[in-house]
C-alpha cells in the first residue's frame, strides 16, 4: 500500500538506490527479542534508502510468514529482502529457553560454515554487502567479516546494563566474585563500574550462580566479551537518560556506540504514525496474537489492569504458576495473563485448576496463549506489568509509562530488574521468590500504595524516553550518525587501514581499544578525528578567530583559565584575557606570565575593575565581589565590547568569549552584541550538577533541611541518589533559608548556563563520565578538556607522562611560591611525606590549626604543610605553638607561607594529600596518584570529598570533623595501614587520566572539537 507517509529520510528510486546505496546484512539471533528489535533497526535503514537484507533462521522465516504480515510490509521498501539460513536443529526442537545451549551448539557447528560460505560466495547481490550488523553473540560473525574484507557492527540486544555485566566477567573472575563462595545472594559485588552501591549476588546475569567457571555459558560470555571490542561500532537499543553511566563505562571498551533506542518508539516516530496505532508498526511475533484481549481491555477502568507476560522463552513450575495465579486473584485486582503455549511444566495430575481461581479469574481475569504486547502496554486500561525484565519488554513499558513488577527468568533479566527497582525507581524488583502472600502485597503496593511514586516515575522516564527519538533527541542523532556512518563504510569498504592497536591518531572516529589479542584485526573504515592545529599550519591573518577569556577573579578560576588560554594560543587563535585589576598587581607581582605569553603573538593581557577598593578581602566575603562584578563591571565589560578597542587590523573583533559560568552577566552581553559565548565552569561536574538540581531540591522538600541529621540521604539529585547526604550538599544549603544569598545566587547562574553555545569543564570522562551525561540532558555540549594543567603540558612537551619541571609551565599563583620546600622533599624518602594545603581561601580556627597540627605530628609522619598568610583568624598564632608542636615540626615537618603545588605533588616523597578538595587541588592530586585526606571548607568541596572518599575511592572523606585522634587515625591509615589499596586505586585513575590527554583521548578529542566549533564561529560571524 505505498510508501510510509511523513518519513524522514527520502527512499532511493531502484535504480539508483542498485548504483549507490550501501548494502546491510542484518543477522539477528534466531529468537523473539532479538528477531524484533532487528526487524524493526532493518525497517529503520531502509526508510533511510539503505540496502537491506535480512538473513533469518529457515525456523524463524517460516514462523513469521505464519502469524504476521512482514513479508507485505516490507514489500513497500524496494530495497529490502529476506534470505533464510539453517539454524542446524530439527523443526520439531521446542527452542526454548532450557535448551538455550543446544541452539549456539547447533549455530556453531552448523550455521557458522553456511554463513561463511553464504559471505564469501557474493550470492546476496550483484552490489555486494558493505556493512554486516550481527547479534553481539555470533562471536564468529567478525571473523568472517575480515575474511571479506567488510566492516561489521555488533547489535546487542539485551540492555547495555546487562552487556555491561558481562564485559566485566573477566573481573569478577580475578576478584573472585564468581565463582560464588557460600549462599549469601545479597553480598555485594564491588568490581562492575557504575554499579558498586546497589549491586548484589543475586542480580548478577542467572549464569553466574554456577560453581565452576567452566560452565559452558560463562565460557560462551567470556569468548564474547573477548570479540565484542573487535568490531566497528556497537548498536543498542537504549537512550541515554537511561543508561547514561553504564554507556560511559562501556565507552572505555567499545567507544563507538549507537544508543538509538527505545526502537519501537523510534520506528513509530520515523513512520510519523502516533505510538499507539496497532498498524505501525505491524507485528513481528512468532506466536499467534490473539486480540481478543483487545476488547475485554477496552471493559476495564483506567489503569485498573495488570498485564502478566513472561515472554516468549520462560519456564515455570505449575506451583510457580499456582503461586502466581493465588496472588493475582488474592489481590483483588483485574488482570490479563499471557500463558505461553508450553511455558508451564507439567506433571501428570496437575491440570486441574481449583475452583476459587477458576471463580476469581472469571470475574476479574482475561488469560490468552500470547497477546500484542505494544498495545496492550499503550492500552489505558493498564497499569502495572508483572514481567521476566526481558529487555524489549522492559522498555516497552517504559515507552509507555508502565510501572512494573520484576520476576526475572535469566540471561540480563535479573541485572534489567535490579536497575527497574533500585536505580530506575520503576518499580518493585521480586526476584528469587514466589509465594502468593508476597506477590498479593506487591500487586497492591504498586497499583494502590505506592501507585503515585511509581506512575510519577515512570511518566518522567516515558517523556524522557519519547524525546530521545524525537527530532533533536540523543537516539534521533545517534541513528543519523550510524546511517552516515554505513553510508561512509560502502565509499571505503576493502581499503586496508592501519589497526586497532597502531597509533593513537590511527585509532580514528570511532576510536577502538582493544586487547593486544585483537591486535590482528584491521580496520575496514576510518572516521578522522578533528586534531587542532599549530600556529605555524594556521592563517594568522584576519581569519583568524579571537577569543575573549574572562575568569571569575579569584585563584582557582584565574589559573584553570590561564592554562585554557595556552591552549588555545597553541592552536593558533588569538586570546584577550581579561582579569581585574586587583588581580593582575598580583600576577604581575608574584608570576612572570606576562614574559611567558611574549612568545603568542596572538595573545594580550585586557584589565577591569571588580568595583572593590583595592584592600577589600574579596575571597573572604565573596559575596560582595559578586555584586559588585555584576552591577558595577557588567557596564565597563559591555563598554569594553563594543567600543572596539580589542580589535586591531591582525586581530579582528572577538568572536567569542568564554566566561566563568558564574557571571552570567558576560552572557547577557554577548547575547546584545550579537558575539557567540560559551560558559566555562572551573568547580567539579558532581557540584555543577548539584547546583543544576537546586529547584529540585527545593520543590521535594529536602531544602531548606528539616531537623539536624546530617546523615540523612538526597534523593532528588540524578546520579547520586544512592551516596549522598545532607553533609555532602554544598556547604551554603546547610543555611536554612531559601532566601540565602548563596543559595539564590548558585540557582539563578547555574540555570543560565544552558543558554550558552557550549560549556566547558575542566574533567575527563573517566571521572566523571555519569555525572556529565546527567548535565548533558540540561548542556548537550559539552567539552570535558581536562585536567587542565596537565593537558597544557601534554601539548608543550608531546608527552602524558608524570615528569615535571619547573619549566613545563609557569605559575599563575596569587601568592608568592616559597622554593625551598622542593629542596626540602629533596631529602625525605619515597611516598613518605603527606602535603597539608586548603588552598587560597579556606580560615581556620586557631583551635582547628591546633587539632590538625597535634594529629599530624602524633601520627609521626613526615609533612609538608601550606600555612597561607591570613588562613588562620586572629593572626597571632605563631605565638601560641605548644613546644611538643614545634619539636615534632622541627624533627620530621616543614612549613611555608605557599608553594608550587603542582611540583609538590609531583614529587616522588610525596604519599598522601590532606586537602580541602578545592576542584584544582583534587585533580592536581588525581593527575599525581596522590591518596587524599579530605576536610572541605566551602563550596564544590563538600561534594568533591564524598566523591573521592566513597565513588572514586581515592582517600577518605573527613568532612566535619577536626579532632587530633580522628586526625591522626586517618593520616595512618592513609599512609601505612591501606596505603597500598588507595596506592594502587590512584594510579589507576592517574593512568586513566593520562589516556584521556593523549591522541584519541576523549580530552584531547573534546579540545580538539572545541577549537573546531571556534573556528566555525569565527567563520559565521
């Protein structure tokens, strides 16, 4: 009946669709799940005017010409067809989820061959295939792949969560969580990223229950994990706002992924037909819908029914089924049953049904052998489904705002139902049990007691779920980039290109890692990242973009963004920056910046006023000089802009600022001159995102706090519901007054920033990778470049090594550096020293400076301390020092007014870092493999320390707390007693982040994109 009206893509005629289109074989696991969901990503390609054929088991092909109208649907795309090819088992093999084992068995042996020689004999067509998508699972689709010559793309159809579980069964192997020892389902698992706070035992994929991890299936995941790596990109049907931090971490394997789900919701949006039309798309079951359940739904009163499915490969006891059927009627509530043919073992004696479910079925029940699962989800009459967490079922439900009940059978089911329950907030996750009294409560706590919570949730995530594929959304581009990304392979397939494992410049777009055993494999195609360019490879001319850089005038600020403008003076652009006035005396007297910038021709120095007298204490009362920045420097910054002052012939007008995040006023002005801006924020991303969720902290209640427990968790803030605390909120919420300076202040700017081109942060992906793709929904461009300090001199000297001189870059302190500590730790033995600084604006009480000082000296380990002029109130503290103080100073300690911080903790003496977990400070130390000791003052620092102490793992967390015993237990523990744990722990992350500074990094890349998206500025200015 013609082509889909309102499509997107615009279908090839046939004769140029022969000449030019690209050609996809899509081979899909011959089972339900996964057979829909790649029918539907074939349907999705061909609307793109892509080539397509899909290669269907001969069992799976005769099923579905049986019970649904594929073959006529896909008639309309001239472009599509079906080949079949045996799966090596009987007809009469039931093919359920028992024998699950028996299929990859007979797939090996016997399909594995056939689809070698089906590839390499070229009978699929006349153009030839230049893409293979294929189940994740076929471990042997990527050799064959090779063997031709053509790029293949994994599709994993079961949840990323799930996939990721399994990308980590080497580890959970090494750390001897599997096999399991003892019976305790609910010890946790700590060594699976992402999932360290929530996930246990028994949420582990069912295989994983095994005594012996020569268990055929294990083994089956293991040489899966081993080639997933392998292959050109990875498909999953999954958005981002679900996933979000579980796709980060699989990023650092398979870099290339396509989240482009939920799929169904795609196909509908792309056919431009509703979602709850039962024509679009038509149905792709194996079984016999019957329908009739349509009408009986119509009956029913608004989300009054639930919906018990337990999909198409699930078995159960009958006194599993009798458990659940007493439960359902016991309830009270209407429900509608799918009873699988065959999904019920049975043993003789056992048919006969008691007279009370017969009763309770008729009166409030509907059972059918197999129903239209995406209508009946969409039906207004349901409201709750009882399901096996089967990944399309699971986001089916989602799609349509379903709170669910989670019985899982196997496979990812028991790792989907734990996300559903725990993390998601969806629903009730009941597995590992079936009794009727338990499943009567749980019915009634999700579609009565708790029927609010649920329905708000799952509404939340439906919206989110409906934007990721509408025009715009993060799956509507992931798909556009993969069709772009097929088109590109047909114009380059054949062409030997350097390997996975070569240099990082050959890594290209998508950059792959691989283990050194997948070494072999070559790259079919190649994306190339965008790499800046040098000065001398760059038009200096009146092209050239020029960039206005105006930090927040403090020291954290000024130095994060002097680095910044090196950066960008490297590429090429011209840089103004902009600081106050107050603040140049202070670098010019404390700093030989100025001399280090002569060598940028590109660059000059611009000053304003901050509107303070010159002796104001500015850090001390900050406040103020935010007032003041904004009422009194907003003029002179907009007179300054367009006056033209900062243009000259070579230099042109500026074509962007970038501004500290917090001056929102520097938006306001771009915004009038017509000058695009982006925002740059020099805190954290966790403390970023805590000040984003203000208005959500506030309208749930949690602020202002209600009574004093500190322990108390957040539940409102994405991403952190599960860690933290009242105490580790900025330290401003703890003020009790909504009308708080601070508190307005933070949520006012920080909305503001979503205004701006871009944002840059001054991270890398591997820290805080699930926090930035919480702010990616709010900021969707994003660039993390850092850690700052490091990738200026990565890009000066060409290395990511640890090795620093003075000379790698100059200071940008606000204070002047005392050298002689350098000479000091000289003398002290490997990792032996903890250095003690909390930074340019933390005060402490003289009793506070006392407990420390006592603390560290009775630890009787060596220290450096950073006492800064004016960090301690009262100013006469030098002449109160206790003489055992002194003495244990004199013996193993050494103290100075300020000091080259990033040379300290560079240096080999020293092990540890007691810190205030200001965002410059922690990442100096993270860049090092320095451990910390965390006492936050103010700020990002409260959310910084919980996150080093209990995400990161990198130290502990010592917030609100200042006794010498508590001190001096912690700087043993860090020092000696887990010394090696939070050693080896920080390492690990310095390693990490290294890689990210290095070519194909995802800092380096992100800076790269950034000078890009400049010059494109510049360019349409």
């Amino acid at each position: 009946n013609g082509k889909p009206a309102n499509c997107h893509y615009k279908q090839t005629d046939k004769k140029q669709a022969s000449m030019a289109s690209p050609h996809v074989l899509i081979f899909p696991l011959p089972l339900q799940g996964p057979v829909n969901s790649m029918l539907k990503l074939a349907e999705l390609l061909s609307l793109a005017g892509i080539q397509v054929t899909f290669l269907n088991t001969d069992h799976i092909h005769r099923r579905l010409l049986r019970h649904t109208h594929v073959q006529s649907r896909f008639s309309r795309y001239h472009n599509f067809r079906f080949r079949t090819i045996s799966d090596g088992l009987p007809e009469d093999n039931p093919r359920s989820g028992e024998q699950v084992m028996e299929i990859f068995g007979a797939i090996d042996a016997v399909t594995r061959p056939l689809f070698r020689e089906m590839m390499i004999s070229g009978d699929l067509s006349s153009s030839g295939v230049t893409c293979i998508i294929a189940d994740g699972v076929f471990d042997f689709a990527v050799g064959v792949a090779k063997e031709i010559g053509v790029p293949l793309i994994y599709f994993d159809t079961i949840s990323p969560c799930g996939l990721w579980t399994y990308l980590c069964v080497p580890k959970l192997i090494e750390a001897g969580d599997l096999p399991f020892e003892g019976k305790d389902l609910d010890a946790k698992i700590t060594c699976v990223p992402g999932m360290e706070g929530f996930l246990r035992h028994r949420d582990l994929p069912s295989f994983c229950r095994t005594s012996n991890v020569a268990d055929p299936i294990i083994q089956l995941v293991m040489r899966e994990v081993q080639q997933i790596p392998r292959a050109q990109g990875h498909i999953v049907n999954t958005f981002e706002d679900l996933e979000g931090p579980i796709l980060h971490q699989m990023r650092s394997l398979c870099p290339n992924l396509y989240p482009i789900g939920p799929l169904q919701a795609h196909l509908k949006a792309r056919l431009g037909a509703g979602t709850t039309s039962p024509q679009s798309p038509s149905s792709n079951s194996l079984w016999e819908e019957d329908k009739s359940c349509m009408a009986w739904l119509d009956a029913q009163p608004p989300k009054s029914v639930i919906y018990v499915s337990f999909g198409s490969l699930a078995l159960m006891t009958m006194d599993q089924f009798m458990e659940f059927w007493y439960g359902l009627v016991n309830s009270g509530k209407r429900f509608l049953w799918v009873r699988r043919p065959g999904s019920v073992a049975q043993k003789e004696g056992e048919s006969e049904i008691p007279s009370e479910l017969s009763q309770g079925t008729k009166e409030r029940g509907c059972i059918v052998a197999w129903a239209p699962q995406e209508e009946v989800l969409a039906h207004p009459a349901v409201g709750v489904f009882l399901t096996h967490s089967g990944w399309n079922s699971t986001l089916e439900s989602i799609v349509e705002g379903v709170p669910m009940i989670c019985w899982p059978y196997f496979v990812d089911q028991q790792v989907n139902s734990r996300f559903v329950g725990e993390v998601w907030k969806l629903g009730m996750d009941m597995k590992d049990t079936c009794d009727r009294t338990i499943i009567e409560k749980i019915v009634r706590d999700v579609m009565e007691v708790r029927r609010d919570e649920f329905m708000q949730s799952a509404n939340l995530m439906a919206k989110l779920a409906r934007e990721s594929v509408g025009e715009g959304g993060t799956s509507y581009h992931s798909l556009d980039r993969l069709i772009d990304d097929i088109k590109s392979m047909r114009l380059t397939v054949r062409k030997s290109l350097p390997g996975p494992c070569s240099e990082a410049k050959d890594k290209a777009f998508p950059a792959i890692q691989f283990n050194n055993a997948s070494c072999s494999y070559k790259q079919q195609i190649m994306f190339t990242p965008t790499i800046y360019q040098k000065t001398s490879d760059m038009d200096q001319g009146s092209h050239t973009p020029h960039v206005l850089i105006f930090p927040l005038p403090l020291q954290g600020p000024v130095n994060s963004m002097f680095k910044l403008a090196e950066l960008l003076c490297l590429s090429g652009l011209n840089v103004t920056f902009l600081v106050t006035e107050h603040i140049h005396g202070r670098l010019l007297r404390y700093t030989d910046i100025q001399s280090r910038f002569v060598r940028y021709p590109g660059y000059r120095l611009e000053t304003i006023s901050d509107g303070l007298e010159e002796d104001h204490p500015r850090g001390d009362r900050f406040m103020e000089l935010f007032d003041s920045l904004k009422y009194k420097t907003k003029p002179l910054f907009r007179e300054l802009l367009t006056s033209g002052r900062l243009s000259s012939e070579a230099r042109g007008p500026v074509t962007c600022v970038i501004a500290d995040g917090i001056m929102g006023f520097t938006g306001d002005v771009a915004s009038e001159i017509g000058v695009p801006f982006v925002y740059s924020r020099t805190i954290s991303a966790c403390c970023l995102w805590v000040f984003f969720c203000l208005p959500k902290l506030i309208e749930s209640g949690e602020l202002p706090f209600a009574g004093d427990d500190l322990d108390t968790p957040i539940k409102s803030i994405p991403g952190m519901e599960i860690f933290l605390r009242r105490r580790d909120l900025p330290s401003f919420c703890r003020a009790g007054d909504l009308n708080h300076p601070s508190i307005q202040l933070y949520k006012t700017e920080s909305q503001e920033n979503s205004r701006a081109h871009g944002l840059i942060l001054n991270t890398f992906d591997d820290l805080e990778g699930p926090i930035c793709s919480e702010i990616r929904a709010l900021c969707p461009n994003l660039y993390t470049i850092g850690p700052l300090h490091s990738h200026l001199k990565s890009k000066l000297s060409g290395t990511t090594t640890r090795t620093t001189t003075p000379s790698d870059t100059s200071s940008s302190s606000l204070w002047k550096e005392d050298r002689s500590c350098i000479t000091w730790l000289d003398g002290q033995p490997s990792k032996s020293v903890i250095y003690i600084s909390f930074g340019s604006l933390a005060v402490l009480t003289w009793d506070q400076l006392k407990e420390f000082w006592h603390g560290v000296v009775n630890s009787k380990t060596r220290f450096l301390w950073v006492i800064r002029p004016g960090s301690v109130a009262g100013g006469d503290w030098e002449t109160k020092i206790p003489a055992e103080i002194s003495e244990g100073t004199k013996e193993r300690g050494y103290i100075v007014g300020w000091a080259p911080q990033e040379e300290v903790l560079a240096h080999r003496a020293v092990g540890g870092f007691l810190t205030h977990s200001g965002w410059n400070s922690t990442l100096e130390s993270v860049i090092e493999g320095v451990p910390m000791i965390c006492w936050p003052y103010f700020m990002d620092q409260q959310v910084n320390s919980r996150f080093v102490g209990d995400m990161w793992r990198l130290g502990l967390d010592m917030k609100d707390t200042c006794d010498r015993d508590h001190v001096e237990k912690m700087v043993k523990d860090l020092m000696e007693i887990r010394k090696d744990e939070f050693i080896r722990r920080a390492d690990e992350m310095a390693d990490l982040a290294r890689r990210s500074l290095s070519e194909g990094g995802s800092s380096y890349c992100n800076l790269g994109r950034l000078i890009k998206d400049i010059k494109s500025m510049s360019q349409q200015g």
